[in-house]
C-alpha cells in the first residue's frame, strides 16, 4: 500500500505523540528568521480524552469565530500563507484570528495540562549546529536523541509506547531514512548499555495532523518553546506547569 493512501488506525494505549515548529533550513535568511527550530513531545497513557476534548474545544472556537473555520486542528501559530494566499483570508481577518491565539493557547494548554502524563521539549539553537550537517541529518538527530535519550526514560509505561508524528515532515523516501536511523540508533545505545528503558519501540506512525490530535497538542509544546525563545515569551511554557521539561541543543 502506498505511503499517500495507507490507512491509519488511533492508537489507543500508550502513545507519544510529536510535532516541530520554526524550520531547519541552514541559509543566512532562515538563520535570521528562524533562530530556534523546536518539537515537542507529548506523551499519554489513554489518549482518547485528549483527543475528545481538543476537537470539543476547536469545535467551540469555529461556533464562537474565534478560530478560522478553514483551519481544522488547533495550532499555535497560525500559517499566514495558507490562510492569506490559498484560502483567501484578508490581511484583517487573519490579525483578528492571530489576536485570539493566547485565548486559544491557553485553552488547549489547559487540556493538555489536565490528560497529557509529560511533555517534553527539544530545542535546537541553529547557530550552534554542525557546519558539516545538512537540515535533514540535524532534524534526525535532534528528535532521536531527545526522543530515546530524554524522554523514554521518563515513560513509566507498561508496554513501549508507539510514537506518532506529523506527515509531511520528510519525503518518502527520508520517512524510511528517518525510521531506520531511529531503530539503529535505539540499538546501539543498548550495544553499549546507554539505553536506560526496557522494550524497543514497536514503531513510528506518521499521520496527517488533522487527523489526529495528539499532534495539536505536540504543537501547542513545540510553540511555546519557540515563543520561548525566540521571542522570549516563557508565559506559555510555565502554563505547562511541572509536567514539562525541555533539552538545549547545544548549550
């Protein structure tokens, strides 16, 4: 079955869910636009109420217009170019929207505070990497190793939980890349016993974020680490409260 049609099923037990925000692009223009590239962790051990009460709240923001209709998962940031250049939206419109985003986030902030088990996020200072990587080397590494270094071990879970993460990321082709060096690197730690949980993750599941929103609430995190830091805003990051932890790529 192919990668576009391949049909996805919730999953119901454990389950961490993922999403980034800000891009990796390495060129002087993205450097200044984008300082700080994040993704944000959230994990679950019954996802089913997050899920319910995320598309309870986005269904109530449309009904009050407070949210753009045509935009069907809750986000931190609003995406400009879509709304204004395919969808239509004036230049007005999307500022009224974007005035909203702090009622918004706070909000599903508030839901993620209440049915998420940890959230986690990693944060990578672009100005810091490696000369020698390219984008895609960086944005492999930053989410494997924060993913089996940082927050498997915080997973007090039964059985290994599946990790889900927003399609669109990577090409095909880089999906596969992505996943082996996942798996690789899951058993090299444990080669040379840097791997601090049991079990081996059953497998990586990418989704469509509209789909799925799990994935809203990963974006919430990777959004309020940005703001973090890129525009040294922590408000939303302390609304997280204890539950939420983060790692610096590279102090």
């Amino acid at each position: 079955m192919s990668r576009k049609h391949r049909r996805y099923q919730l999953v119901d037990g454990e389950v961490i869910f993922a999403d980034e925000s800000g891009d990796l692009g390495l060129s002087e223009v993205s450097m200044e636009k984008h300082p700080y590239y994040t993704i944000g962790f959230v994990h679950c051990n019954n996802p089913s109420q997050l899920r319910k009460s995320l598309k309870r709240l986005l269904k109530k923001l449309h009904e009050r217009k407070r949210y753009p209709r045509d935009i069907h998962e809750l986000k931190f940031y609003l995406p400009r170019n879509k709304m204004v250049e395919m969808l239509g939206y004036s230049e007005d419109e999307f500022d009224k929207y974007s005035r909203e985003l702090p009622h918004v986030r706070k909000q599903a902030i508030d839901v993620i505070n209440k049915n998420a088990n940890m959230v986690f996020a990693a944060v990578l200072d672009k100005k810091r990497a490696y000369d020698s990587w390219n984008s895609e080397r960086l944005g492999n590494f930053v989410f494997a190793q924060t993913l089996l270094i940082n927050v498997m071990p915080d997973v007090s879970a039964r059985y290994t939980p599946y990790v889900v993460y927003d399609r669109g990321r990577l090409s095909a082709a880089q999906t596969r890349d992505f996943e082996h060096y996942v798996s690789n690197k899951e058993q090299y730690l444990e080669s040379v016993e840097l791997k601090e949980y049991r079990g081996s993750l059953p497998g990586l599941q990418e989704i469509s974020s509209h789909i799925e929103p799990g994935i809203w609430a990963a974006d919430m995190v990777a959004g309020a680490a940005s703001c973090k830091y890129t525009h040294n805003d922590g408000s939303y990051v302390e609304k997280l409260g204890p539950k939420y932890k983060e790692r610096l790529f590279w102090k």
